[in-house]
C-alpha cells in the first residue's frame, strides 16, 4: 500500500445550496459563531473551526500517565459559500466557493430536507437529491476544466515525443474527460495504482470521499426521507447508508450547547437518542477510513490518525518526517493492554509488548515507540 501520511489536519468542507442549514451545522460542530442568517450567500468567507476527535482511550491513558499535555487528533471543519446553478462559470461565489473544496478531505453535503415558509429555498421546493445533483453538476464542470488544462499542457509537452510517462498520463486524462462528461465523479472510476496516484495530483474536486447530511424536521413524511436516504446511499455506493444521517441541524445545535446531565434528561424524555455532534465526528472519521493509533508519556500524550492498512514506517511519518525517513524498528502494544497490566514495565515483563519492522500494518489503538537513527 502507499504511505498515507494523515496527523492532526484531516479537513472537512460542508456543502450545500444556500440555506440548506450548513453555517447551522457549522455552528453546532464547532461551537463557533459565523453567520446562519435567513438569505443566500451569507457566508462570504470561509469559516474554519477545528474539532476535537472524541477519544475515550486517550482520556485513559492521559489519566493513567498524569499527562501535562494532552494532543487529541483533530478535524478541521470549513463552511464554504452557498453554490448555485452556474458556479463553475463563477456564478453566486462560485470559483471562491470551489477553490475552498480543492483543500479539503471529504465533502460533508448538507442537504435540505424540510418545508418552510419563514426559510426561503433557493429554488422554491425540497428536494434533496436534485440539489445534490446540482451541487454536483457544478463539480464536474470545474473538473473537467482543470483536467483538460492539463491534457492540452502534457500534449504540448509532448510533441518531441511520448515517453511511456507521458502516454501514460495522456491516455488516464483521456478516461478522466470522458468519464466526467458522462456526468460521472472521479471517485467512482476504476483506477490502478500509477492512474490513481496521477489522478491525485490533480486535486479534483469529485474525487474526495461524501458524507450526506439529510436536515430532517419534525412532520416530513418518512417514507419520502426513506427513499431519498436508500437514492444517496446508492449513489456513494454506500448501500447501508452508513455515511447518510438523517440529522435536525437546528435540534442538533441546541443538543451541543447542553451541558451531559440536561442531555441525558432531554434523551429519556424523547425517547430515543438523536444524531449528535460526536457522532457526525465520527462518521466523518470512519469515511476517510482512518485509525488511532497512541503516543505517550507523563509528559505528554498524543492519539495520531493514519489511514487504515498503513505501514509502521508510516505512522513514524506522521509524528515527525525524520523519523519516518531514519526509521529502524517499532515497539508496538495495544493502549488497552497497556494500561491494564499496569504500564510499560509490566507489559515487558509479560512479553506482550513487540517488536516490528517497517512491514507491519498499524492497527487502531496501538501504543508504539518509534526506534530511529536520530
């Protein structure tokens, strides 16, 4: 597997038609205060808020070490600009809003699905796949204009001749083109490794990874959220629909401001426990198909986050470039295990700390020390 180098800035941008409720959810995840006002393009900036990952293991272990310093992995959540029909052409905040997505992980569609008379709807009815497809359609358009950019510059190049590089490079833009114009994302094409890692340097905007927020209120029928949940679900190829929430954005902002004992009291009286802020972390966490894995000492303890299927050389990268780059072995055990045999003594002594080379595939909740040459 490649290296996939991830740490502490993961990024999100939340997406949607104007009012759609996505500075409401901003505000709800990052208990940062931008403005959620009732008119398109409210949001002319971009706003950034960094979330902390919840992780109770790493609270464990920071107690168990008498800590001074806790560094909890991350997520960096942007609220990018209302898009419309045309943004690709540089319509509403059009290539403002796009070039803020081309920096982000994972694109978090915020998609409304309600009726009301007070919040006006861009184009005056609710439905959520048609807004995806727009918001979607608007993507496309921009890649295809930074894809064939690049085509017509690598043939340009190549006129003293192909190298295999080159054809290489030429015949992967040529599917990418084609694939797009069939109104297709680049996420969904089958690509090898050399066509994936070309792809990548192109920063395109259809080829990061979706998470829907479908913002439900109280009354909509749940036949109609039912069929729009299963359409999304088959478009992200995500059949569960596990990355689709069905999520009262204005209810979740209020649940975010509530101290842990006026929740716990709202949930026994609804009933049911509703869509938190944790778990959109987490969902979002769990899209990019990232694990934790632990560092740590009295003096300071820190939770990494690294793509799944990672090399221990790797996870070196991420807490610092030398030691990935002067990596020797790793001392690896599991936090858990760790803790409960009493530290790192103990785990010695019952032979269940190992020792690994460069090979070894990081699994979620590894406590590991990095040997370099420094």
């Amino acid at each position: 597997m490649e290296n996939v180098v991830r740490s502490h800035t993961l990024s999100l941008g939340i997406v949607g038609l104007p009012n759609s409720g996505k500075s409401t959810l901003f505000n709800a995840l990052t208990k940062k205060s931008v403005p959620a006002e009732n008119y398109p393009f409210c949001t002319i900036d971009k706003n950034i808020g960094v979330v902390q990952i919840p992780d109770n293991r790493l609270d464990i272990m920071a107690k168990f070490f008498k800590a001074q310093k806790i560094v909890p992995s991350a997520m960096t959540f942007v609220d990018i600009a209302g898009l419309v029909k045309g943004a690709s052409k540089g319509e509403g905040l059009g290539n403002q809003f796009l070039s803020h997505i081309r920096e982000v992980d994972v694109i978090v569609y915020v998609l409304r699905a309600f009726q009301s008379e007070e919040i006006v709807h861009v184009y005056n009815r609710v439905d959520p796949i048609d807004d995806f497809e727009i918001v979607q359609a608007e993507l496309i358009l921009k890649d295809l204009e930074v894809v064939e950019k690049r085509y017509a510059t690598v043939k340009r190049n190549s006129r003293s001749g192909v190298t295999e590089s080159i054809g290489l490079e030429l015949s992967t833009l040529e599917r990418v083109i084609q694939f797009l114009n069939e109104g297709k994302p680049v996420i969904d094409m089958v690509l090898n490794e050399e066509e994936r890692a070309l792809v990548r340097e192109l920063w395109l905007l259809t080829n990061k990874q979706r998470l829907f927020i479908l913002n439900c209120k109280e009354g909509l029928e749940e036949e109609k959220i039912k069929l729009w949940k299963e359409e999304l679900g088959k478009i992200s190829n995500d059949l569960s629909q596990r990355y689709v929430l069905e999520v009262d954005v204005k209810l979740l902002g209020d649940l975010a401001s509530m101290k842990a004992d006026e929740l716990n009291e709202y949930i026994e009286l609804l009933g049911r426990k509703p869509i938190t802020v944790e778990d959109i972390i987490l969902s979002a966490f769990e899209r990019l198909n990232l694990i934790t894995f632990y560092t740590g000492s009295s003096k300071e303890c820190n939770a990494w986050s690294i793509e799944n299927g990672a090399d221990v050389k790797s996870a070196a990268s991420v807490i610092h470039t030398d030691l990935g780059k002067n990596f020797i072995t790793a001392d690896v055990v599991n936090v858990e295990q760790l803790i409960d045999v009493g530290g790192w003594n103990s785990a010695k002594e019952k032979g269940i700390i190992k020792n690994h080379g460069r090979e070894y595939i990081v699994k979620d909740g590894d406590y590991i020390v990095i040997l370099a040459n420094t």
